[in-house]
C-alpha cells in the first residue's frame, strides 16, 4: 500500500452494544499533528476523560495512497494482552483495487544450485532454463543473493548459454558457493498474503496459470510442464526446515457427517527438483485442527499427515495426475462436531512444517 498521507476522522466506543462517539477536541486530540511521520500523525490521546473499562474503541482514518512516489505504509498495531486486543480493518471503496484475476504478477520458481570452485572456472552454468531463451532478461531470471555473490564471491556477469543462465565471474572463485535462482514460470500470483522480508513469490498467494510464458527446462534439456490449476487454487511457499507456516479457514459450514477434502499438488518441476537435490529431503508434517465458531473452547486434531519430500516415495503412494504431476488428498471425518453441537461453522487451522 503506497500511503501519503493520513487524516484522523472520528473516535467511537462501544460497550454492552452501545456506541458512543468522542467529540475530538473535547475528549481526544490528535498527538502529533504536525509530525512528518504518519505514524505519529495517526496517534491520539484521551483528553478529560478516559474510556470505561471493556469499552472497544474504534478509530476512523483516511487514507491517501499515490502509488507513483513508492511510498509503502507500515502498519503497526497496539500490543494486545488479556485486556487488550488490536486489529486493523480496512475499507476500500469500489474499483479502488483491480479484480483478482486482473491482478496477477509473474510467480518464480527457487532453485539453489551448489557451485564448486577450481580455482580456474570463471562460467557457471545453472542446471534450470527457459525453453527458447537465447538473451538474458531480468523478467526472466532473478539472482535472490546477487549482493551476496558479489561481495563474498566476486564481480560477475549474466548472460545465457543454450537457454541456460550462466555466471562469469572477473575471478576465478576460490571458495565452493550457492546460487539462489529464480525463473519465471507458467504459474502467476494474484491476491494474498506477503511474508515480511521475502521476495513476492516467497508468500501464500493465489494461484493461476499463464502459458504465455515459456517452460522451464531441466539440465537435460526437457521442458518440465505445469498443472492446470482449478480456481479458486492457493499457492503456499513453507518456510524453512523446522518452522511451521499456519492457514486459517474461518466459518466453513458443516452439516450431518461433516467431510473436509484437501488436495496438495506436487508439479513436474518440483518432482525433477527433488530427483536431483543433493542433500536431506524434509518430510512435510501437516496437521488439521477444527474450531466451532459457537464453542471456541474446544478444538478437534485430526491425526498428522505426513509426506516425504522423495519423489519415489511420492510417486509410489499417491495419485498420478497430468503432466506428471501427483495429487495428495486427504479427506477429513469429524462426525462428533455433529453429534455435539449439530449443525454449525467451524474455523480449520492447518499447519505445515518441514
């Protein structure tokens, strides 16, 4: 969100269902009004009085985005405890953002590539392509630790070499050295949620296809296809070994004998990667957890699922689809949500971790 400037607009409490609104000037005044920083501009103090004790304050902001300067908002909430909790919504008026599937950004796919030093080899070439590239272009190949390379590594240039992103380096490097590597693929992204500090395709994301680009090719020269991915399809990057990433599903209706189907799809990309990986392949602990919107006291796990990240494996115990893809389906049976409390909603946390 590109932000330039912010407007306080109104203060309204709320306690035992009624609502109050504090006249400013008279109960609330801004803090900083003529603070350069907007995250001073947007705080404000109780003046008089103080809000009763379990009242929920609401604060109404205007905001101005101008998207050409680049100027980017960081939105920082209170901190939250047993008595108090922040939230943040926001309203955006009709037409302010694009339709989702008008709003779609190339997704590139990571590979890491472990280069041994001689000495004397200046050209490295990567192990993944594009299918007819003959021209190095930065829509087409992001170097993630570019920086990283030329500070530890040494200077180098890209070019492409028979549809393959090569690296040479002014120096021979004398020290083995990783590349992190990004090809754009036949997969775009659209709306979702970003990881702090990470690259866009780094996030949870939805997900579609886009054969106008070409295929990415393997180091024996074969194009590596896509999935035809079904709307509404959610693309989901896990964090590192032994960290955990969480989705949450809010109010999903279930009725008698409540069955939840899942689907995790391992393309023919991921599959040739992992045959040729050449250290510890992680195994994916996946774990369903139901909430009852009415009795969020009480909580339902279903047994973990786990899948290792082997392509044999892979290949041996699930359903294959097209392009060589495979399919992971589970389908989750919690008949005592129903006997306990008929039919109602739950919230389905799942957590992945590797």
């Amino acid at each position: 969100m590109a932000i330039s400037h912010i407007a306080l607009l109104a203060v309204v409490g709320t306690k035992n269902g009624r609502e109050y609104e504090f006249i400013k000037e008279v109960y609330w005044q801004q803090k900083y009004p003529e603070s350069e920083l907007l995250l001073n501009r947007s705080l404000i103090e109780f003046i008089g009085i103080s809000p009763d004790k379990y009242t929920l304050i609401t604060i109404y902001y205007n905001l101005t985005f101008d998207f050409g300067p680049n100027y980017y908002a960081n939105i920082t909430l209170g901190y939250s405890n047993n008595l108090n909790e922040s939230s943040i919504k926001l309203e955006f008026e009709k037409g302010f953002l694009p339709p989702s599937n008008k709003s779609l950004i190339p997704m590139y796919t990571q590979f890491i590539q472990e280069c041994d030093a001689t000495g004397s080899q200046t050209e490295f070439v990567l192990d993944y392509g594009l299918e007819g590239i003959t021209e190095w272009n930065d829509e087409h190949f992001i170097l993630y630790n570019e920086q990283e390379l030329n500070s530890t590594v040494g200077e180098f240039t890209t070019s492409i070499q028979n549809n393959y992103p090569r690296l040479t380096f002014n120096n021979a490097p004398t020290n083995d050295f990783s590349v992190i590597y990004g090809i754009r693929s036949q997969y775009a992204l659209g709306y979702g949620f970003q990881k702090v500090n990470q690259s866009y395709s780094d996030s949870v994301r939805l997900l579609s296809n886009d054969y106008s680009n070409p295929h990415i090719i393997n180091d024996e020269s074969e194009p590596l296809a896509t999935t035809r991915v079904e709307e509404p399809a959610l693309y989901i990057d896990l964090d590192g070994i032994n960290e955990s990433i969480q989705l949450l599903t809010e109010d999903v209706p279930l009725l008698h004998a409540p069955e939840l189907n899942f689907s995790f799809v391992f393309d023919e990309i991921l599959m040739d990667y992992m045959d040729t990986f050449s250290g510890e392949l992680p195994v994916l602990d996946i774990t369903f957890t139901f909430i009852p919107t009415n009795a969020r006291d009480v909580s339902f796990t279903a047994p973990s699922e786990q899948i290792g990240l082997n392509s044999t494996e892979i290949s041996s115990y699930y359903q294959s689809g097209e392009n060589n893809s495979y399919n992971v389906n589970f389908a989750k049976h919690f008949p005592e949500i129903y006997e306990l409390f008929g039919t109602i909603s739950v919230d389905v946390y799942i957590d992945i971790a590797q």
